[in-house]
C-alpha cells in the first residue's frame, strides 16, 4: 500500500506503475479517526520517505483549496496567529471536508488526507465504491456541491472553498519554497506551447500572462513562466498539475518562482488588515486626543469660571440693574396686577429658607474646609433642598459646575445623552452623530477581519473620558486659583502640591444633583460619578456636594470611599408657622394686598387647607398656584389630597407583577396611616404579611409611600411618605367600597397563610401520633401545644370568615 504513485495522461487509457519502497517500513499512523478506513498520512512520513503518496486503480487524489491561510514565508505573523487561533487538527479537517465540502451521496470513501499547511489546502486520498464513476465526475459533482452550498472560512469570506481533482503527482516537501503567484514549468521532453498551458493551468484560476523560453535560449532544463492574477491560483494548479505528462510526452515539474514586490508597503498595509485598522484605529484616537481635548478642558474651566459669561459682565450687569429697578417702580404702582412678580418675591423666598439658615451656614463651613469626603445633602422629594444648596448655600462661590442626574439619565438615546453631559460639563466640541457612524465602521469592518477595529466607543466609556476631562480642568483652577492667592498675599509664587492643604476657598464646588434618580436602570452612571467625584475628594483639588431624596445613597457612594464617613446633611419639611407664613407672602405678592386687608375667615380657610399639606415645599407652591388661579382655600387643598388618593391607588393598591410588594401589604400600611400618625417599625413587622419582610418596607419607602425614621442606628418609626398623604389615607379608608374590597383581600390572604400554617401543624401531629403509638419518647407536651395552636389558628380564621361577610354586605350597599 505504501508505494510510490504515478499516473500517466496521454491519449492512451492512463497507466498505473508501482515501485516498491525497498528496504524501509512506514512508520505506524499518527491519528486513528471514527472510521476505520478513513486515515490520517503524517505529514513527517511522507517527506522523510518519498514526498509522494500511492494511489490504486480505483483510487483518486482531491485538493480542498481555502481551509487555512497562505504562508508566504518562515515567519508569516498572519499564517502563524491564524494557525494558532484556529487550532486545526487533522480529525477535526477530516470530519469538516466529510460533513460540509462533499456530496453525501457521492459514491466514495475517503481513506486519507495529507494537510498543505503552506499552499492553505488539504489531499485527500478515496477509493471510488463504483467502479463506472470517474474522476472528472466526481470533480464535477464535488464543484456543483461547494457552488450550491458555499463554504466561506472566516480567514477569507470573499472565496469559497474549492475542490480539484489531482491529475498529476503532488510533491510534498518541507523546503523554504513558499506560496507565489508566479509559476516556473519545467519541462522534461520537448517544449509544450503556450496553447496547452493555457489549457491546463486555466481552470485553476485568472492568468495574467505566460512567457516561454526563448528558443535561443540553451538554458536547461526548458521552462516556462506562467503569472496567474492571485496565489492561490497558483498553488492549486502546482499541487494538482505537478509532474503531469502532457499529449506530446512531456512531464512538467512545477516550482514556485519568487517575484520582485512592488509596493511592498501598500501591499502589506492591504494585506494585514487585522493589524493596520486597529493600528489607523488608534493612531486616528491619539490625534483627536491630542487636538481637541486641550480644547475641551479650555471650555469645561470657561463654564466653571465663568469668565466669559455674560452675566459677570459689567455693561450687562448695569444694564439689567437699571431695568430691573424700572420694573420695580411700575410693579409698585400695581399697573400689571397679580399678573407679575414684585421686588417682593425675594425676600418672600427667603421667608420659605429662614427656618434653614442654620443647615446653610453648615453647608457653607463645609465648603470653607480642607475637603475630605463628600457632603451629602438628603431630603424627601419637594423639600426644597435644590434650591437651598444652589440658590443659599453656593450662589456666591465664584467656581461651581452643577450637574443634573434627573436630566441626564432622562435622555432617550446615546446621542441625547452625550448631548445633555456635554451641556452641563461644558465640554465642547463634542460630536454624537460619530457615534452611529463609527458603530456602522466597525461593523464593516468586522465582516471583512473579523474582529472590531475600536473605531466606535461605548457611551459609558464616552461619558468617563468627559469627566476625566471635567477633573483635570478642576484641577488646573484649583492650582491657578491657588498660585493667584499666593503670590497676591506674598508675592512669590507657591508650588502645586500647596493648593491641595491650604486655602479651600479657592477650590471649585461641584453639585451633583438628584441623585440616583431612577438608580436602577441607571447603575453605571451614578457609580461613574461616584468614582469620578471620589477622585476630586480624596486629591483635595474641589468640594462635592450631592443632593439627593435617596434613603439608600450611601450603598453606593461608600464604594467608592469606603473608608470616609460623609458629611451628611438632612433637610426636612417647614414648620407649620412657617409654612403659613410662606403661603401668605406668597399669594399677597401675587394679589398687591397687605396681610391687614386679608378677612379672618379666609386666614382660618387658609390655616384648615394647610394643615394636612404640612411642610413639603412643592405641595405648598402648588396650593399657591391654585388660589391665586381662582380655587378657594379649601376646594385647593382637597383637591390636591383626592389626587394624592389617586395616585396612591394607582401605584400602590394596584395588583402588579412588576411590585416588590403586594397590594394587601401597602393596605395594611394605609389603613394605619390613616388611624395614627406613625407605625411602631417592630409592630409592623409582627404582621404576618410583614413577616420576614424588611425589604418589602424599604422598596415601599423607596416608592415614597412612607418615610422609616432612625433612631441610634436602627429603624424604629414609620411615617407617611409626604405629609399630604397622611390625609389621603384618610380619605381612602373613608371610600367604604375600596375600603371593604381591599379589607376582604387583605383578610383572605392572611386566612390562607393561617390555614398553610395548620397544615403544617396537622402533618407534624400525624408523624407524633405514630411515635406515640409506639410509646418510646413522651411528646404529649408537643402535642397538646400544637393542638392549642391549631385551635387559636381556626379561631382567628373563624373570627376573620364573619369580618368577610360583613365585608361582603357592605359592597353589596356600596358601589
């Protein structure tokens, strides 16, 4: 079986001579695959013995062209990397060429196969099951086969595999003669004319030209050269057509011939895409770095500084006090009425802080302090504390950049968001249309490599380059800010590192606001700005202040200082004496009158509507804006407490999937708020529908329903949400048909849990009766307990059955 093969083609029937290796064995096979004919010829073997491969009468060679890279030379880095990534075997090839690249009724069997590692192809060695079939017609049916069921490897998407039937005897060697497109046909016999060539080497690709020897010429032996237009091309018709004889005789030898590059550099720049498009990537990204991000941190310290504003302008400035004192006087003749505003609305905002002067004053030796943490101001939703940091506490330091999470995390595609950071930070020029255009690059050029290019930039990615810019034009205002102050105050000038000890008030003041604002589908930004911010804390280079209604921010701003304890400030609602004193001033602004003119029936009206509003900022400017568009004081506030109701039920009384809690469990909750003012936090959790349940109470208070109050470190006291909700409560409870509805589902789900415990208690009973009939241990305290249990259970079920029923008439009364 292991001789050598040799096939003669000339118009006579082909012949087949065998000639005996003597003297030397074939080394055992390497692989062993499923089947037992088909068989794997190790490589070694064949170039250590003879370098050719034996074929009988009824056997056939085909070449797979495409199943791996070129090698063009020893050290090709793609051939190398490609080899690596694929990590082809010769079982593995075999199975592949079987399932994908040949007929399955094709009436051969595939005995071996010798991997081309340079020439990117695979032989195949069959024996043919019919004898009638020949190898043209195998080579068509394989053709017609891979032309209908294309195989394009990921290497090389742009050319399917192709098969050729082996007519001439394929030479496998291991010499440092590598892959070109360039053929020299040697010619053993007389010369064969460029008609038959063309003839022969055709079929296996594009021929850019053949050049016959001159016949003048006395080199030896003869030979032809043959440029085909690809390499491939080439080296399937070397492997298929090596040591073929053609109709006159003549034997042909085949070699690769080396060619003279042209443009080298731009055939290896088109040649190696997986390198230079990253590469072009990269080089393209250090160039915008290096041209626009001076640009960007020149306008981010623009907008912090404020030096180009106009509202620091001194023409601007004058013109707007005169116009503003203009106004004032025609406001003071009453000629627009209750349509404008007077001079009066400042000091009337004022009248709403006054109770807060002292978290103010806090806030404001916070920022006159080395910085060492963050400052965190947190309130309820309303309470004004916004405006209290923005408008009191940092309105005349010269430096402060504030930054929305409310409007940034209420963007509705990537572009807007880029859009809206890049507003806030000031950080131009910025260009978010770039970011379709560079994802749709990318892809391309992932179809045609196979792997990304880095021409496209996620948005998370984009929006920490932004605040890495954002810190280091803070950081450069601290330093000039600093330098500025000290050669001021001494006239010499003071080195980098002294900015960050001494003179705090030359540091820039960033105010994060509304933060965590719908956190949870919004993690990576607020963790983003948490790391950003602890970064400018702990270089001591700007204060950051966070205002939040957030109960639960510390989870997450302590990852990012985890050793730090925050400066907390809690601003909580308005006095109610203060509350009606903000109402009063602000309605008589609007109306021209003075409090002396107002009649005392209205100011008791007033005192009525205000008590269930408490002191949340928004909904006392609501009310407001109510009576002065016209409502009484009273029809004002139950208003604003039937739609509090509202939504209430809407959102929390509502059955839904997509609830951490159930509508039975905020019932329990209404219905206390309703009767008390506060819940007893341990009572609560005493409930059997709060059993267990701690986190069903924090998502609760997360949705704003209630407020859990902490006393030493420990929840002990629950409260309403907003303080206008207290009397929605009562209003719900007062609805008897909502009421008895949810009454009979609250009831119905605690009978359940009740009835799921007895059941348990019975089946324990049940194990206990059989140790008792057996009479080796005493259990009849256990017993008697659980029987005491059950009875307690039934009653309490019994007592919750007749609460349902009369339930049931009252919804049988009330719509």
């Amino acid at each position: 079986m292991y001789a050598v093969y040799r096939r003669s083609f000339s118009v006579v029937p082909a012949t087949i001579t065998r000639l005996r290796t003597p003297g030397r064995r074939v080394p055992d096979l390497m692989h062993q695959v499923p089947c037992r004919r088909h068989v794997v010829i190790p490589y070694e073997n064949i170039v250590e013995s003879t370098g050719l491969i034996d074929a009988s009468s009824d056997e056939g060679l085909l070449y797979f062209d495409n199943l791996s890279p070129l090698k063009y030379n020893l050290w090709d880095i793609q051939h190398l990397v490609t080899r690596f990534i694929l990590r082809q075997n010769t079982t593995s090839t075999l199975q592949f060429i079987k399932d994908k690249a040949i007929p399955p009724d094709l009436p051969i069997e595939i005995e071996q196969i010798i991997p081309r590692s340079k020439d990117g192809g695979v032989i195949v060695k069959f024996r043919k099951r019919q004898g009638q079939i020949t190898d043209d017609e195998i080579e068509a049916q394989i053709q017609t086969y891979l032309q209908e069921h294309p195989v394009r490897p990921w290497f090389n998407p742009f050319r399917p595999i192709k098969s050729f039937i082996i007519k001439g005897v394929p030479w496998i060697e291991d010499l440092h003669r590598f892959p070109s497109s360039r053929l020299r046909v040697e010619f053993e016999g007389p010369d064969v004319d460029q008609e038959t060539l063309y003839y022969y080497f055709r079929r296996y690709g594009l021929i850019r030209d053949i050049t016959p020897l001159s016949p003048a010429s006395k080199d030896l032996p003869r030979y032809a050269t043959i440029q085909f237009v690809s390499v491939r091309g080439a080296a399937i018709a070397r492997t298929c057509l090596h040591g073929i004889i053609s109709k006159q005789g003549t034997k042909m030898h085949i070699h690769y011939e080396p060619t003279l590059q042209k443009h080298i550099f731009r055939d290896w720049l088109f040649n190696h895409p997986r390198i230079v498009i990253p590469a072009l990537a990269a080089l393209l990204a250090g160039v915008t770095v290096m041209i626009f991000d001076p640009i960007r941190t020149w306008f981010i310290k623009q907008k912090i500084t404020k030096r180009f504003s106009l509202s620091n302008n001194p023409v601007v400035k004058w013109i707007r006090t005169t116009t503003m004192s203009t106004i004032d006087v025609i406001l003071a003749t009453g000629s627009f009425g209750r349509f404008t505003l007077s001079k009066k609305e400042e000091s009337d905002l004022q009248i709403g802080f006054s109770d807060r002067r002292g978290i103010i004053e806090q806030l404001k030796t916070l920022l006159n302090e080395t910085p060492e943490t963050f400052i965190v101001v947190q309130g309820p939703r309303g309470s004004g504390k916004v405006e209290l940091v923005r408008d009191h506490a940092v309105k005349d330091h010269p430096y402060t950049l504030f930054v929305d999470c409310q409007k940034i995390t209420e963007t509705r595609s990537d572009a807007a968001f880029i859009k809206e950071v890049s507003t806030q930070l000031g950080y131009f020029p910025v260009f978010p249309w770039m970011n379709n255009i560079s994802a749709f690059v990318d892809l391309i050029v992932q179809g045609v490599i196979g792997q990304k290019a880095g021409f496209s930039e996620s948005v998370d990615s984009q929006f920490k380059n932004m605040l890495e810019n954002a810190a280091t034009a803070i950081k450069e205002i601290a330093i000039e800010n600093h330098k500025k102050t000290m050669k001021t105050s001494t006239g010499s000038r003071a080195d980098d590192a002294d900015c960050y000890e001494t003179n705090p008030t030359a540091r820039p003041v960033i105010v994060i606001e509304h933060y965590l604002h719908r956190a949870d589908k919004n993690e990576s930004i607020y963790r983003a700005l948490a790391e950003w911010a602890s970064v400018l804390v702990m270089s001591k280079v700007a204060h950051v202040v966070f205002v939040t209604d957030d109960v639960g921010y510390a989870k997450v701003l302590q990852e990012a200082i985890p050793t730090q304890v925050f400066n907390t400030i809690t601003v909580s609602d308005a006095t109610p004496e203060l509350a009606r004193k903000f109402v009063l001033s602000q309605i008589l602004a609007v109306t021209g009158e003075s409090e002396d003119d107002v009649p005392e029936s209205t100011l008791k009206d007033l005192d009525e509507a205000l008590k269930p509003l408490g002191g949340r900022m928004t909904d006392l400017l609501t009310l407001v804006r109510r009576i002065t568009m016209g409502e009484s004081n009273r029809q004002a506030a139950d208003d604003m407490i039937r739609q509090s109701a509202s939504e209430i039920i809407k959102r929390f009384l509502r059955s839904g999937n997509d609830k951490s809690w159930t509508s039975e469990q905020a019932w329990t909750i209404v219905k206390s708020l309703a009767k008390d003012e506060d819940i007893r936090y341990n009572e609560l959790l005493l409930n059997l529908l709060f059993k267990n349940a701690k986190d069903v109470i924090a998502a609760l208070e997360h949705a704003e329903l209630i407020t859990v109050l902490e006393k030493d470190g420990r929840p002990y006291k629950i409260k309403a949400g907003r303080p206008i909700y207290r009397a929605a409560c009562q209003r719900l409870l007062n609805d008897k048909g909502l009421a008895a509805t949810l009454e009979i589902s609250t009831m119905t789900v605690i009978s359940g849990l009740l009835i799921a415990s007895i059941s348990k208690n019975e089946e324990e009973l049940a194990k206990l009766s059989k140790i008792v009939a057996s009479k080796s241990v005493d259990i009849s305290e256990r017993m008697k307990y659980l029987a005491e249990d059950i009875r307690a259970k039934q009653a309490k079920i019994s007592e919750y059955d007749k609460l349902i029923d009369k339930q049931k008439k009252v919804l049988a009364t009330e719509y």
